[in-house]
C-alpha cells in the first residue's frame, strides 16, 4: 500500500484501515508512506520514505527517495500495489506509473475533487489510467472518473470501518465537563476552502439552538482556526462556540453530541458520518459531491439538505433538535443504518477485487 503519510486526513485513516483489514484476511501487508507522520494505528510493515526527506527538500533529495522507493519496491516483489495518494503531479505521475510500479496496482480514488485526485492535464489522465484498475471510494466518484476519462477499469468500494473499535473507545473515560452540556458537533481538519465551517457557523447562528442554549463544538486543528475564531466573534457567538484541539479520540464528544453536522464543499466517502451514526449519533449534512447521499437516509438516519444553503442547515439543526419525534426515530436506526460499511462486508469485497488481479 502506497499513502501520503498516515497522518491527519480521511484517505490516511481509511488506509490504515485498510491495512488491518487485509491483514486480518491473511495477506502479507506493507505499507509505504511519503510523508513521516504517522498518526493512525495501521498493521503491517512500513517503510517510510519520509523519514529519507531533508530540510530543504531539494531536487537531488526527491529523486533519491524516488529511487529508494523503487528499490523497496523491487526488492519486495509484491503481488499488488494499491495507490492511495493524490496524483497531482503529471511528471511525477508519469515516472512513477511507468517506472517504478511494474506489477499489477489498484489506483483509489477518495476525492470528487478532481484538482486533489489528478493530474491538472486530462489526457495524460486518460493516458495513464485508461487500462489501469481504479477504486472509487463512492458511487458517484466511480460514475464520474469513468466518464470523464474513458476508465475501462474501475469500481466502487466503500471505506470500510471497525465500528467495534469506536464503540469501545467511545466509552473511555474523558475528563471534560463539556461532556454534559447540550451540543451539537462538527470534528476534522479546520480547512474552510473544503469543509465550508463558515456555512456552519452562519446556519448554526440563525438557528433557534442558540437561543436555547445548544452550543456548537468544533473538534479539531488545522490552518483556518483563526480565521474562523474570528468568524465567530464577528457573529457574536463567542459563548456559545467552542473550539477543541484535535484528540486521538474524539468518539466520546460524538456519543454525547446530539448530532454531528458536515457543511463540506466536496468530500470523497466522508469517514465522520459512519462514525457518528454508529454511535447511534444521527448526522445532518450538505448534499456535496460525493458521499452523504449514499450515507444518509433523509428522516430515517438523519437529514441530507441542498449545500450552500445556510437556511436550510438551520432548519435542519431546528428539526432534529425540536421534532423529538424524529429525532428518536433517527437515533434509532443510526446504528444499524451503516453495517454494510463494516470491515468484515468491506473485506469481502476487497479480496474479491484482489482475486480478480492478474
């Protein structure tokens, strides 16, 4: 398996995932990681390439690690390859697909956005993975990259979860007294251009759960923290949104939130709305491409609403806070609303697909 790195970020924790569940089927995992963080528990050996990173990253530097990596790989003779990073760069891509894999390899796809997934020039994407095999993290991904690049090779796999894992770890004792107040909860990364925090915010501001005392809790690090502090002290909302750094385990605050929200721009197969759902924690999210409408069953598990839209957030956030009624029957059926994400199911699909390789 090839990943940016396994630290923050969806694809990261979906590979690591990944790797225990191929290990668990009995395959012989390795794991190669550009980048040095390493964040999320994986199985399997791994070789980190961005431990060979200098200081100033200079050319020479990323030409030997390219070379480090080819000799890894070569001196391994895997089976297969499964490609989890972002291919943005058409030369880099070119070398590596060309020169460096020469076995079979599996390229997944995690992002409807195609300037994070691909190379800006479509026809060396059409070039490069015309006949390769590709895995598309949601249905909607599958649908539009087979179009839009003539793939004769691709399908749609789920990222798979241990929900027996967040279950447990869901129950470990926090020493927060935020746990016992009323919230509703976003966590991730604080990145605006792709998760939109100002659409929650502005929803969350002209909802009534200020006025009764709901607050908001955003869970998480990242480089628009600032900019969205002071979104919310523009708004006036200082009391009432809190902000908590990144945790290596945030299933407590998304058990006892009332529900968690997603106000994303774009997202792949988003990993928050499984999670929360199998918490018995319902979800409100933006229908953004892609992912939610595959997740959410609209009045059955949570809420799905038109995205950019900051009325329709709030009166979502209103429902499942005032409709009791709907509320329950949501949290009712969360849980067993996501079971075909599970690893095990996950799993079945994965070696199937694996079996199929030349």
């Amino acid at each position: 398996m090839v990943v940016s790195s396994l630290g923050k970020g969806g694809a990261q924790h979906a590979a690591a995932l990944q790797s225990m569940l191929l290990s668990n089927l009995g395959y012989d995992v390795h794991i190669v990681t550009i980048f040095p963080e390493v964040y999320y528990r994986y199985s399997g050996t791994l070789f980190n390439l961005g431990l060979y990173k200098s200081k100033k990253d200079s050319v020479s530097n990323r030409i030997s690690r390219l070379f480090k990596f080819r000799s890894y790989l070569k001196s391994q003779n895997f089976d297969v390859i499964i490609d989890h990073r972002s291919r943005v760069q058409g030369y880099r891509e070119f070398f590596i697909s060309k020169f460096i894999y020469k076995g079979p390899t599996i390229y997944v796809i995690h992002s409807f956005e195609k300037t994070i997934m691909f190379p800006k020039q479509d026809w060396l994407s059409r070039f490069l993975y015309k006949k390769e095999q590709l895995v598309g993290v949601s249905k909607a991904i599958t649908t539009h990259f087979k179009a839009k690049f003539s793939l004769k090779h691709i399908s749609t796999i789920h990222n798979a979860f241990d929900f027996k894992d967040i279950q447990k770890r869901a129950i470990e004792t926090v020493s927060d007294s935020f746990l016992e107040s009323n919230y509703i909860l976003f966590y991730g990364r604080l990145d605006d251009q792709s998760k939109n925090l100002k659409l929650l915010v502005e929803a969350y501001s002209i909802s009534k759960l200020v006025e009764n005392n709901i607050m908001l809790l955003i869970l998480g690090s990242g480089s628009d923290q600032g900019i969205l502090q002071d979104y919310v002290k523009l708004l006036k909302l200082e009391p009432n949104v809190v902000f908590k750094p990144r945790t290596d385990n945030p299933y407590p605050y998304v058990k006892h939130a009332k529900f968690t929200v997603l106000s994303s721009r774009y997202e792949g197969f988003p990993m928050v709305l499984p999670e929360s759902l199998s918490l018995g924690t319902p979800v409100i999210s933006v229908d953004c491409q892609s992912g939610p409408n595959e997740i959410i069953q609209h009045k059955h598990n949570g809420l799905l609403v038109p995205n950019y839209n900051a009325n329709a957030l709030a009166d979502a956030m209103n429902s499942l806070i005032f409709d009791e009624t709907l509320y329950n029957f949501c949290k009712k059926n969360a849980s067993e609303s996501v079971q075909p994400f599970a690893m095990e199911r996950i799993a079945k699909q994965w070696q199937d697909l694996l079996n199929t390789m030349p």
